[in-house]
C-alpha cells in the first residue's frame, strides 16, 4: 500500500438519503477501486440535497471513513467532494458584440465571454430577487461562436461586423460549500477537491468521446432529478427539478402508515423481491405483492416521468436527446424508464440505467457495490484526477478577498468574473459609431478607441490570460471607454464652404445651407443616429439671396463694381450689390460703368458730365456748392441759366446726394 498512499484518492458523496464513499487511485488509462462503503442518515438531516443537520450528516461521514480506513490500513486525511445539483443556477445565454471588421483578437473574445457571464448574472439576480445572497461563477463555457450570425469554431483572428456565443454558466451559493466543508472538517478531513454531482455523474456515464452525441445523463436522487444534456462535443445544458425518489417514498408511508427508512426498503424491495414484508407503526407485520405497491405507486412515477420528459426536451431546445442515461437510487424503481422512454417517444432501449458495473475504464478490487447510485461517487474520483483539483483558492483582487473554485488553471480572467467586476472595468470598450446618411450617402464617425485595463500580479505587470495561484495579489486600474462618436454640423463643412463678403454694405459670412431629415438647422446642430443630412453649398449669387431670404427678381446686382447675372459664383472679398432698377440705379451704372471707385465716406455727382467728389464729412451739400466746381461767367449773361438736378428744375438750396446728375450751362434766349 505504500506506494499507492499517496495518490490515493477518496470521494465522498453526501446525498440526501445516503452517504457514499470511494477509495482508489489512477493506473495508466484506469481508476482503480480498492475500497466502498455507504451509510445512511439516522434521520433526515438533509433535505432535497441541503444539509439542514452537521452534525447527524458528520455521524454518517465519520462511519463511512472509519470503515474504509479498516479496509485499506491507513488514515484518510483528505477527500474529494461534490456539490448537489440542486444547489445549482445554470443559465444559457447569448452575448453579442460590434467590432468594426477588424481583426479579431484572443482579448474580444474574452471580453464576449465576460458579457455572457455578466448577463448570467443578471438572470440570476432577478430569480433570486435578492441580491445579498452570495453565488459563485463556478464555470462557464462556450457552446458556440458566431460571426456575422453563422456559426464559427474559432474567432480569432477572422474580420467581421459582428461577433457573438451561447455563453452556458453555473452559480453555486456559498452557503453549500460552507456546510460541506463544516461537515469533513468535523470528521478530521481536509477538502483538497469540489467539484458538482451532474459534472461527476457525466464524466463517467458520457466521456468527451461521446459527447459529439445528443445524449442525456439523469441523475434521479432522493430530493432532486439532475440532468445535463451534451451535443456537437460539449455539454450545453444543466437542469434540475425539485422531484425525485421521496416523493414515492412518501407516498407509502401515507398508504401504509410506516416510518421513512421502511418506507424507503419497501421502495428498493420493490426492485428484487415479489412479495414484501414490513412492519407498519402498529408493530404489526405485513406482507403484500409488489404489484399492489406498484399499481399505488403508477400515478406518482408517472408523474416524476413526465416531469423529467419535459425539462429533458426543455434544456433540449425543444426536442427528445437521442438517449438517456439514468444514475441515482430514485430511477431504480420498476416501470420509471418504460414511462420516461414513452414521454420522450423514444424506444425502451434508449432510457437505461447505468449502473457502476457498466461504467468504462474502472477496475474493482476490493468488494464490490453495484448500483445506479454508486456512479456519482466513481465520479467524484475519476473527475478529482481529470482536473487535478476542484478545490478552493484564495487570491486578493484590489485588496478583497476573493474565493475561486479550482477547477482548472486559473487566470486572472477568473478573479475578476467572480468578484463581478464590471467587465467594462477590464476592456475598455471603444466608443460607439456614429452612422447617419450625409447627401444622401452612408456616413460613419468612429468612436475613440478604449484604454485596456492596467493589470499587476504581485507587483508585476499581468494581463487577463495570466494564470494565478492561491494567495496572489492582484491590481486592476480600471480601464477606460472610449467617447462615443459624436459630431456637430460645422464639423462637416469644409474650411472652402465658408468665405466672408460685402453685401449691401454689410458683412456677410456665407455658409452652406444645412438641413437634417427635411429640417432646415444651424450650423451648431449636433447630428443624432441614421439622421438624414443634407449640405448644399452657396457658390452662386442666386444661392446666396435665397438663403438670406432676399428677392432680385427685377433688380441691379453689382459684383466688385461691375453689373452681374444672378449666377454669378462668389468668392472670398466680393463686393456684392443687389438694388432696384431706379433712375438712382442708372446713375450709380453710369458711375460704375466709368470706373470710378465708390469711396464710403464721399458722395459722387455727375456734374456736366463729369465725375465729382463730394466730402460727406462736412455739412450736407446744396446746389449751390456745386458752382465751386464749373467754370462759368455768372457776371456775362450769354442768355438763361439753366439748372437741372436729375433732370428735373432745382432750387440752389436743393441738398446733393450721392449719385446724383447735375447740369449748369447757359441756354441761349429764343
């Protein structure tokens, strides 16, 4: 035995009706049994998978281990436990996420992974609707990848729009791990690996190469039904329904009026005696045929059955697996799998039990125990050897304490989904896009690119793939978002759409006409998502009165002093005049058209055909002033003084304005 002890491997599987413990070890590709026992409670200590009594549960315990110590000779000190189905929260979930069509990288996927977790988690918090009870992500794992919606075997490094995973996770309340390990420690035993009964029962009744398979495992116990369901290589499905074998068991202590632990031998009789013998509460002796207890029993098994069939198809999307296997004591009894194969309208042969004989790959050497309810404790071992662990560590995140299940190579990954750190906090997500139709084409602003979380491990520098081990010390900085795209108008306009211009004396800055969905906006609107924008530059003098809103229908439009069209292009310093067709229209052409340069602090007359200058700065001019500028004898008549302002008779105090046609000449007398 020396060379076995120590990688000897004890399994314990505390049920709810009976406690059942493995001894063995690994040998090349077999595990070897060297020792079995089982005990059941002196009273009903545990309920539905719960231990509800630590001590009556440890009495059980501490037999169990006794004995086996006595069979193999020597002390047990560890042993390797499992979890009850009941206790668990599994949950599918599909997690989706926009990358842009770049390369995909091993951190994306990852970060979609903590998606999926952290919608679990949500799930789990509105079932429970209390957020003060404390659960364990205990695994999760990938049933598929898609890429733009087909599905994919692996992501990375692959380009696309968008990534997405069927994200299967399961939760375990603390509160079970802590009565599991009060109780092994209560009998001298330290608890070196966890794992959960539906993982153990499935290692060993369907092994990864089967698991390309549509199949089933059913773990009918004596408080719950557990089941898992496998496809295309994985397990994709956990489930479990709060029906199993005491709920026949109570029906023939109401019927016979006997005690629990009668009742539960007239159950397990019932699968390899004809005729059986009990004594009720009255001491009295009866004896009845199985068949009579089995007619009692129809409507409560056919009840179990259906109620198993319809969570199978359920966790099944929808539809029967190809088989099913069954382990546990409960689906022990006679006429469960004919009604359970009839549910699920599969043949007889396709709902079977599987029992610790028929299990590959193990050996017997010591006493033999057979039944459908030695298989999970098998399991227990066989999966405590697979994974090398299923044991708790404890490692430091930000300065909290935080307890993982050891149930592979842990990484720091691990860490931060149990302690539910926001993963937003450990990938910095870029910013969203923004998409809208500009003239009438698809338009995208990329958002700011995210910084990635600053990750220490014992002072060093780590990412989320860094492995861990118990008692590390991790850091995380937050990462930061990038900033949603965001855009304004006047982003849009190029620096060539805006020019500065005179218009009718004033200073105008053109800008293009803007409009979003149909709406006509300033240049400080900010554009929202899949808004409609339209831009339409002002290049023509045309343009330009439109948008100030100014008719030239019938008018004088005058660029840098020469007359124009209307579709005249502009451009930066033009000097632009739009004004009605008047006679002071004509003269301002008559000036224009001669070259003079228009001064805005002079007036400027036409005086006997000739271009004056006026200074307006002084006091307003009349007629009279003008005789200043011609050279004519007043004193020598040479017939009548004609005197024409704009052709019309003037007075010499009439005021000149600017643009105006004067004449002074002599007329002779008729």
């Amino acid at each position: 035995m020396n060379e076995q002890d120590n990688n000897l491997i004890f399994g314990l599987d505390i049920g709810t009706r009976t406690v059942v413990g493995v001894v063995g070890y690994k040998r090349e590709k077999n595990f070897e049994v060297i020792a079995m026992d089982i005990e059941e409670h002196d009273s009903r200590a545990m309920v539905d998978g719960q231990i509800h009594d630590i001590s009556e549960v440890a009495k059980a315990v501490r037999r169990v281990k006794e004995r086996l110590e006595a069979k193999i000779g020597c002390e047990l000190k560890e042993v390797a436990i499992a979890a009850a189905g009941r206790s668990l929260k599994t949950y599918s979930v599909k997690a989706e996420n926009e990358i842009d069509t770049i390369k995909i990288t091993n951190k994306h996927i990852r970060m979609l992974e903590i998606d999926g977790v952290t919608l679990a988690e949500e799930k789990l918090k509105q079932e429970l609707n209390d957020n003060d009870l404390e659960y364990f992500c205990v695994a999760h794992t990938v049933v598929n990848y898609y890429l733009d919606g087909y599905v994919i075997t692996n992501l990375e490094g692959h380009r696309g729009k968008l990534i997405s995973a069927v994200v299967l996770a399961t939760f375990l309340p603390k509160s079970v791990v802590d009565s599991l390990y009060a109780v092994v420690n209560r009998v001298g035993l330290n608890v070196t690996t966890l794992t959960l009964e539906p993982i153990a029962a499935i290692n060993v009744v369907i092994p990864e190469k089967l698991r390309l398979l549509n199949l089933c495992l059913l773990d009918v116990g004596a408080g719950t039904s557990d089941i898992a369901i496998t496809r295309d290589g994985s397990i994709t499905a956990y489930g479990m329904i709060p029906i199993a074998g005491d709920e026949i068991t109570e029906q023939l202590i109401h019927h016979y009026l006997v005690d629990f632990s009668t009742a539960e031998k007239m159950k397990i009789d019932c699968s390899k005696e004809e005729n059986i013998t009990f004594a009720d509460i009255f001491a009295t002796i009866i004896t009845v045929p199985k068949g009579e207890i089995l007619k009692l029993l129809e409507p409560t098994i056919q009840e179990l059955a259906d109620k198993v069939a319809n969570k199978i198809v359920e966790l099944n999307a929808g539809k029967a697996p190809n088989a099913v296997f069954c382990v546990g004591g409960g689906g022990q009894v006679p006429g469960f799998t004919k009604k359970l194969a009839k549910f699920l309208a599969l043949q007889d042969d396709r709902v079977v039990l599987k029992s610790s004989k028929s299990i590959d790959n193990i050996e017997y050497k010591s006493d033999y125990l057979e039944g459908t309810n030695i298989v999970t404790p098998i399991g227990i071992c066989v999966t405590s050897v697979q994974q090398k662990g299923y044991n708790f560590i404890e490692v430091k995140l930000n300065g909290e304490t935080v307890r993982l299940l050891n149930s592979r190579k842990l990484k720091i990954l691990d860490a931060g989904i149990v302690k539910e750190f926001n993963h937003e906090n450990l990938i910095g997500r870029k910013g969203k896009d923004l998409k809208f139709i500009l003239n009438g084409k698809p338009k995208k602003i990329t958002g700011e690119m995210g910084e990635q979380a600053e990750i220490l491990l014992n002072g060093k520098v780590a990412d989320l793939e860094t492995f861990i081990k118990e008692g590390d010390n991790i850091k995380i900085k937050p990462a930061k978002n990038g900033i949603d795209a965001k855009v304004v108008i006047s982003d849009l306009i190029d620096s060539d759409d805006i020019c500065y211009i005179m218009f009718n004396d004033h200073d105008v800055k053109v800008r293009s006409n803007v409009k979003i969905n149909k709406m006509t906006v300033d240049a400080s609107m900010r554009v929202e998502e899949d808004d409609e924008v339209v831009i339409t530059k002002i290049k023509t003098v045309e343009d330009l009165c439109k948008q100030q809103g100014i008719q030239y229908e019938s008018k004088s439009i005058y660029m840098n002093n020469k007359k124009i069209d209307i579709h005249h292009h502009i451009k930066e310093g033009d000097c632009i005049y739009i004004e009605d067709q008047t006679i002071e229209n004509v003269k301002n052409q008559n000036i224009i058209e001669k070259g003079f340069t228009k001064s805005n602090n002079n007036a400027i007359i036409i005086l006997n055909n000739e271009l004056i200058e006026l200074n307006l700065n002084k006091t307003p001019y009349m007629f009279v002033d003008l005789f200043n500028y011609i050279d004519i004898d007043t004193a020598n008549k040479k017939g009548k003084l004609e005197m024409k302002l704009n052709k019309e008779n003037v007075l010499l105090t009439d005021i000149i304005k600017d643009g105006d046609i004067a004449d002074i000449k002599w007329v002779e007398d008729n």
